[in-house]
C-alpha cells in the first residue's frame, strides 16, 4: 500500500476524551499522522460545522444528535487522484462520528481500496466497517480493519507500520 497514492480522511477532537482526560491533539489524529509519516498519504481532516463541547459527556450527547445531520466546514469534492483511501474516526454510538459520513457519502469510490481506524476505549471497530461499506459504494473495503484503544494512541506506530 505504501507506493500507491493514498489520501487519510478522517475526523479526531481533542479536550476530554473518556479515560484519556483533556488532551491537546485527538487521538485518531495522532494515528492519522502515523498512517501519514509511513505512507507519504495526503490528510483531509473532517470538521464539525458547529464545534462539539469540550467535556465529553456533552460532546456525546451532541453527537447522537447529528446522527444523519452533521454538517461540516470543508467537503472534499474529489478523491479521483487516490487509489487508497484511509477512514478514521473514534467510536461514537457504535460507529463513526457522524460528520464523517457527510464528507464521504458523495464521493466517487469506484475502484477505490479503502482501510478502516477506529480509535476507542473498549468500542472495538463497532460497525463502522459495515456501515463503510453501505457508503462507500464501489470501493474495495478491506476487512483487515484497525482498532486501537485512544489510551495506547501514543503506543501505536509500530502496530501500524505492521498493519500496513
């Protein structure tokens, strides 16, 4: 996968993460920079148009509440230039955040190969795999998805590399 021209899309929040505490960076960022630094991937970070609160127990409430309706600040219009495509999110309800849907549910994903992260505390990869692959129409989703505990994200790069 590394000399093919891959694109990381992903969504991560920092302040309070459950277990981790407030932090400055959001996990699935610093995996997200990872994948980035051992594939040379270009990154599209996916942003609420409206920010989450900053204590966790709000931010998941909001966040049950833009299931199916979470706009956000960027769309990405065209993934053509890519063969792979990185998918990252932290478990929130059982799956991915919900703006992460709203950046990938009108690209053209027609022969693309597309790897899954999840970052959690015990959620595991949840259905986001399943729920990729509803999306992601035409695209090539691997099952070999990676599920990596937010508290071990510091941890992690070696277990990427290999998983890469």
């Amino acid at each position: 996968m590394k000399d093919k021209k891959s694109l990381i899309i992903y969504f991560s929040r920092a302040d309070e993460n459950y277990s981790v505490g407030y932090i400055d960076k959001g996990n699935t960022e610093i995996v997200a920079e990872y994948v980035r630094d051992l594939t040379g991937a270009d990154m599209f970070k996916v942003e609420p148009l409206v920010p989450y609160a900053k204590d966790y127990m709000t931010c998941i409430k909001e966040a049950k509440e833009r299931i199916g309706n979470a706009p956000i600040k960027n769309k990405l219009d065209d993934i053509s230039n890519y063969e792979v495509i990185y998918i990252m999110s932290p478990i929130y309800w059982g799956t991915f955040a919900p703006e992460l849907e709203t950046a990938i549910k009108d690209l053209d994903f027609n022969g693309k190969t597309v790897r899954v992260i999840t970052t959690h505390e015990g959620s595991g990869l949840g259905s986001v795999v399943t729920d990729i692959k509803r999306i992601c129409k035409g695209a090539n989703v691997l099952d070999d998805a990676l599920a990596i505990r937010g508290s071990l994200v510091k941890d992690s790069k070696n277990k990427i590399a290999e998983w890469i």
